[in-house]
C-alpha cells in the first residue's frame, strides 16, 4: 500500500529561505565533526544571530547569561544596563547564543569564553562607576502638581490683587476695580486654581468683615484707621470677586469633557452569563452569547416558562450584558409572552426576517408584557439582529 507523501514544511519568509533555520544542536541536529564543515556551520549560524538581531532582546540575552554564568547580582545587571548596551552586546551576543543553543566545542575555545566574561566584568565595573557618579549628583526637586499651581497662582493673579487691590487700600484708594473672570483668562489659569486663591483673600476678608460688625475686638483695633464706609467698598469688592469665582467654577464645570465609560469586551460582559446552551425538548441550541453585544435585537426563550422575549435597543452601542441580565434594552419596545404552541412559532423566529417576525407576534394571543432582562439556566439565546 503506497503512503501518502508528507508535503514540504512551507518556509515562513523569504529571509528565512536565503538564512536557513535558526541554529539549534542537540541530538535531532549534531554539530558538524570535520573542522572545515563546523567552520562553514559556525560562520552560518553566527551569521543567522547578526542578521536577526533584536538590540533590546540581545542586550537582555547578554545580561542573563551574566546573571546565570557570571553570578550577577540584580545590582551587578543594573551596572551593566548603566553604560550603552552596544559596549557589551555586540562582542558577546552572537557567541552567547551559540551556547545557548547548544554549540560545543571548536571554535569556541576556553580562551574565547574568558575574554568573553572578562569583558562583560569590564562593563559592569565601568557601570559601576558610572552609577557612583550619578549617586553623588545630587537629586532634583520635584515640584507637586498642586505646588505649581500655587506658586502661579501667587505669581499671577495675586500678584495683581496685590500690587493693585492692597496696595490701593493702603494709599486710602477704595474705589478701584478688579475683574478676577477677565485676569483668570489672561492668565490662563485653570479651575484648580479656584478654591486656593479664593483661600488666600477669605481669611482677610473675615478679619474686615468681624472689623465691620464690630464681632472680634481685634479685628475692630486693627481696622480702626479705616471708616465703615470704606470698610463696606473692600468687603464689597471682595465679594464681587467671590461672585467672579463662582461663575469661573460653572464656566469650567460647563466646559468639561464628560468621562465615559470605556465598554467591556464581549467575552468580558459574558463570563458570568448563565444560559441554556441547548434544550432537547424544544429541539433548540443557543448562540454564542458574545455575539449579543452590540446587536440591537435579541431573542430569547425560556424552556421552563415557555416564553418567547423580544429584546430592542435604541442604543447607539446596541447591547451590554452585565452579570446576568441585558443592558441598554427599551422596555416599551421589548416584549415577553407565553407561546402556546412552540413548535410552530419558533422555527419561525429561526428562519424569518425582522419584519415577518413582527407579523408573527401578531398571532399570539397571550397577554403581552415587557421582559425584566434577566437571563437563567433555562434560557435559549435564540437569535440577534
């Protein structure tokens, strides 16, 4: 009996085709015995590594033969990771891999090996020092969000109210104004910014205001020099300043991007899902149930109750399942019903299209409801649009 001819393992590329397979030695592929064929093998195989070297998978390579070989310790392979990763992996790569994968022998001699190790001990010690240097420069300051903005919050805005505002009161000029919406948008200020400056002018603003209803004695002796009546104009200005911050905060509140909700993948939406995936009775196998989200109709029956449930979404989405219950469906467009006589109105669900299956509603004569979206054990997956 003649046996059937195994066909050619198909190459994957074209390199591959001109490189040959990746070096591998073992027993199901010896490493040539005549000096001459293992040095035509060795330049091949070094060869394949140059032309399909990845740098970063290289220099990983080199630095886990250091850590397994050498005995270098995590510290020892951050050293080494401190200096250009060429320095290291271009004298050492290729003739790692050909140990790795099995190469024995001519031409890799024990000489080879040590200048080898030797070199990967020269850079790790010049990484060594390197990382000495960089410890003893001393480590920059990071400046939390929140700093920032307080800092330019001092230095615009306040500034201004400052140099403007206060400065006016002390001169006795009561009278000048100060638009906080117009200097936040010159400034560019942001709506995180709103609650501190509003922060820096209110515990003045009590200490006047306790001065102009004569509530805290100290407060009285210190504003003393002031009249009521310019105490009233810096209060006034002041609130009209508060007022500012308010319409600031709906401003930003309006122009905010709402965030929404990334979706969950269908297999995702699924896991928990509990379903009937077939019911021999009813002669009925269900779908997949990733194929429910994103469809826009869905219909379900349940074996037990033997009711027949139209899902619709009018969602842009279509579907999500969460847990075990449908998602995003229109409950006045849904619809649940008892089915009478399941051998006939089923296969039609299977077979119809969307609008000859509205027609098919049309001769069930039970009480129409709208469905809860919940789906259990003894639930078919029918079909989705």
């Amino acid at each position: 009996m003649a046996t059937k001819k195994q066909p050619k393992r198909r190459l994957k590329n074209a390199d591959e085709a001109f490189m040959g397979p990746k070096p591998s030695y073992g027993p199901h592929n010896p490493i040539p015995e005549s000096k001459e064929d293992r040095e035509k093998e060795w330049r091949r195989a070094t060869h394949w590594f140059y032309y399909f070297e990845n740098k970063k998978k290289a220099a990983e390579t080199v630095q886990l033969y250091a850590s397994r070989v050498l005995g270098f310790d995590k510290k020892q392979v951050n050293n080494l990771k401190k200096i250009p990763d060429w320095k290291y992996r271009m004298k050492a790569y290729r003739y790692v891999e050909m140990i790795n994968n099995g190469w024995e022998g001519y031409p890799i001699t024990d000489e080879m090996v040590n200048d080898i190790h030797n070199h990967l001990k020269k850079c790790e010690n010049a990484g060594s020092k390197i990382r000495k240097e960089l410890d003893k420069k001393p480590k920059p300051i990071v400046i939390s969000p929140s700093e920032r903005t307080r800092r330019k919050v001092m230095d615009t805005i306040y500034h201004d109210f400052d140099t403007e505002i206060v400065e006016g009161w002390i001169n006795e000029n009561y009278t000048q104004k100060f638009s906080a919406y117009n200097r936040w948008k010159l400034h560019g200020l942001k709506g995180n910014a709103i609650n501190m400056f509003k922060a820096l002018l209110e515990a003045e603003y009590l200490n006047i205001k306790d001065a102009y209803d004569k509530t805290c004695d100290q407060c009285v002796e210190a504003y003393s020099h002031i009249s009521k009546g310019n105490k009233r104009k810096i209060l006034k200005q002041f609130e009209e300043i508060f007022e500012d911050l308010e319409k600031l905060k709906l401003s930003f509140k309006a122009a905010r991007t709402p965030r929404t909700r990334k979706p969950k993948s269908s297999d995702a939406q699924v896991a928990k899902l509990q379903y009937c995936a077939e019911d021999i009775d009813s002669k009925l196998t269900s779908i997949n149930p990733i194929m429910i989200p994103g469809k826009h109709k869905l219909y379900v029956y349940n074996v037990k109750q033997r009711r027949l449930a139209e899902y619709v979404t009018t969602a842009i989405n279509g579907f999500e399942i969460s847990g075990t219950s449908i998602k995003n469906f229109d409950q006045k467009e849904s619809r649940t019903a008892t089915i009478r006589k399941p051998d006939d109105i089923l296969p039609q669900i299977l077979s119809k299209t969307e609008k000859q299956i509205d027609k098919v509603w049309d001769t069930i004569t039970t009480k129409i409801t709208n469905p809860t979206g919940r789906i259990n054990a003894d639930c078919i997956l029918m079909r989705t649009f």
